[in-house]
C-alpha cells in the first residue's frame, strides 16, 4: 500500500547499478550484505518478492516427496497457490495453531517413521513472524527456541518466513538477527512496512545460499540492473526500520478506540500493525461491512477467517488517519443492529 518517500526515490534515482546476473551490480551486493548481518546469517540473496523467497528456501532445504509441516493458515501454504507441492514435489502438513504457532509436541506428533518404505521422509518446518493470517503475532523468543530445538532434535530443516520479521522485531524489542539467526533459512520483505515498491531477501549459511541464487535463476527471478530496486532496500535498512514502532502504537490506538466505540475488536490480539475487526457479531457480511468502511474513506482488507477484516497501519497512515478512522469506523458501522 505504500508509496516510496521522496528520499527513497532519490536514493533510486541515484543508484549505482550493473548486472546483477555477473555479480556486477555494487548496490544489489550491498544490499545482500547489509541484509545478511541483519537478519543475523552468513549471505543472502536478493530477490523480486517474499513468495519467491520462501519458494526457493523451501526448495533448497528438501528434496521432491519429503514433507513440510507448517501452521495450516501459514502465507506458504494458504496464499502461494500450492508452491511447496509445485515447486518443489512437497507433502504439506498444514498444523492447527494458536497465534500463528505451533508447538514442539504437534512437531513430534506429525513425525513420520523415517524407516518405512511408504511414507514421506518429514524434512522440514516452516514458521512465520509475524504471522499474517493470525493477525500480526509474534513468537516470543523462547517459543521460537523450544520449536527450533525440537526441530534440530528431529534433524529437521527449519525456515522462518520473516517477511514481517522487522515488526517481530519491534515488538520483542531486540534487533531482527536475534530472530533470523535461529533458522536455516530466513525471508525478509521489503514491500510491506519496510515501504520498498518491491523486492525481499531469503538469506541462511553460505553454502546454502549458492543454491539459492541458483534457485534465484531457476525460479526466474534472477535479474539485471536490479540495484534501481536494491537502492530501496538499503535506503529502507537505513531509515525505515526504527520507525515500525510508531505503526505499532498507531494500530494499537486504533484498536483501542474501535474497541472502546463497541466495535469487536480483541486490542489483546494487537502486538503489531493489524488491527482484526471481527464483523460477524454486527451482522455485516465482510463485503457489506468493506463496502461501508470504504464509502466512508477507510479500507480494510479480508482476511481467511470468514467474518474477519485487518487494518493495517504503515508508514503512509498518519496519527490523523488513526483518528479518523477511529471515528469513522464505528459510524460506518453503527447502522447495523448489533444482536442482543
Ligand atoms: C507472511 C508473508 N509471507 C510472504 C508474503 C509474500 O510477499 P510477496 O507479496 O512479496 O510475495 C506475504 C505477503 O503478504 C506474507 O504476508
């Protein structure tokens, strides 16, 4: 939803690029370092979007017939159309979460018996935080820790699909490596509160991201002069980070004001920038409750729980859009007969 600043586009504007596919583009490999030490791993690699960075990690930590467990709302399983099965020959084992997470005795459960000649070898776990589906939670680092363990227990491979991984960050109040240096694989994306045009990181061991930038090729995604893109992505490192908490406190005013107003808003479930308004008790369809809400000057989006809709605050919402929203919501709203 965002708009690049001015700054960011001058920070385009004045890129220094090459081809990145020879390795000659100085600002895509400035990118990939500065990435590579935030998110707390050995390299990195630039790509086009989050999707294809979780697509090429899932595929260079398993082979064709192994099996992913992942939290069944999870971005990967729900909203890449199938890409771990496509891509990459993947069983996917969808677990029931709560927040967004999963458990290290749901992780022992799913095991398969890695001795039977039938079934699949279980390879991998994939996690997400914030996790999108659940509203923007976060794993607290000791959650995070125990599942990691479990994992390693298991000799399991673990990716972390971070393409929030700076709001987790922001919220648990440590910086982002602290989180991505915990897995093998870890996505980072720059189109979301970062508030790039475009583009996302999947980084991880050097060995392994040789085969990612192969991946990169693979997929497609392996492009020229991609440091017009990088430059934003550096400039977002530099400027865009430590401003994530002023979203967070904004989507919580908001939460607490629609709350306060009577709309079903859970301001618990608000740890980062969504905000969750469960229209099902107002009697509204989401399409009948977004039509409103837009016809009065606030979007939200729908989300895969039936009755639930998000709002999400970014660097372009300002402390006067929450107030407006604040006030504007529950008018728009309000004509509907909240059942007794
Ligand atoms: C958790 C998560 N992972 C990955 C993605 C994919 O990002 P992209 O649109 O860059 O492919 C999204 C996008 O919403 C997301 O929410």
């Amino acid at each position: 939803m965002t708009q690049p600043t001015p700054a960011m586009r001058e920070a385009i504007a004045n890129a220094v690029v090459g081809d990145e596919q020879e390795r000659e583009d100085p600002t895509v490999i400035e990118l990939e370092e500065r990435a590579a030490a935030f998110l707390g791993q050995d390299a990195a690699v630039f790509l086009p979007t989050a999707s294809m960075a979780n697509q090429i990690a899932l595929r260079i930590l398993t082979r064709p017939g192994d099996e992913v467990l992942a939290e069944e709302n999870s971005h990967v399983f729900i909203n890449e159309q199938g890409g771990p099965a496509v891509f990459s020959g993947l069983v996917m084992r969808g677990l029931p979460g709560h927040r967004g997470r999963i458990a290290p005795e749901q992780i022992r459960a799913a095991m398969r018996d890695w001795s039977s000649g039938h079934m699949p070898v279980t390879r991998l776990v994939s996690l997400e935080d914030t996790h999108n589906s659940a509203g923007g939670r976060v794993w607290p680092l000791d959650e995070l820790d125990a599942i990691v363990e479990t994992a390693r227990e298991l000799d399991l491979r673990v990716h972390l699909d971070g393409a929030r991984i700076v709001n987790a960050a922001t919220a648990l109040g440590v910086p982002a490596a602290e989180i991505g240096r915990r897995t093998d694989t870890v996505t980072l994306c720059f189109s979301k509160g970062l508030g790039c045009p475009l583009g996302a990181i999947v980084a991880g061991s050097a060995e392994l991201m040789v085969a990612a930038r192969r991946g990169k090729h693979l997929f497609g995604g392996a492009m020229r002069q991609a440091g017009i893109v990088a430059a934003a992505g550096i400039y977002a490192l530099d400027h865009h980070v430590d401003r994530i908490a002023d979203d967070h406190a904004r989507a919580r005013r908001l939460g607490d004001a629609w709350a306060a107003a009577g709309l079903p808003v859970d301001p618990e479930q608000v740890e980062t920038n969504f905000v969750f308004l469960d229209v099902g008790p107002l009697g509204l369809t989401p399409a009948e409750a977004m039509g409103r809400l837009e016809a009065a000057g606030v979007r939200l989006s729908p989300t895969v729980h039936p009755t639930i809709l998000r709002a999400v605050v970014h660097l372009d919402i300002t402390d006067e859009d929450v107030e407006r929203a604040a006030e504007l919501a529950p008018a728009a709203l309000g004509i509907a007969r909240v059942p007794a």
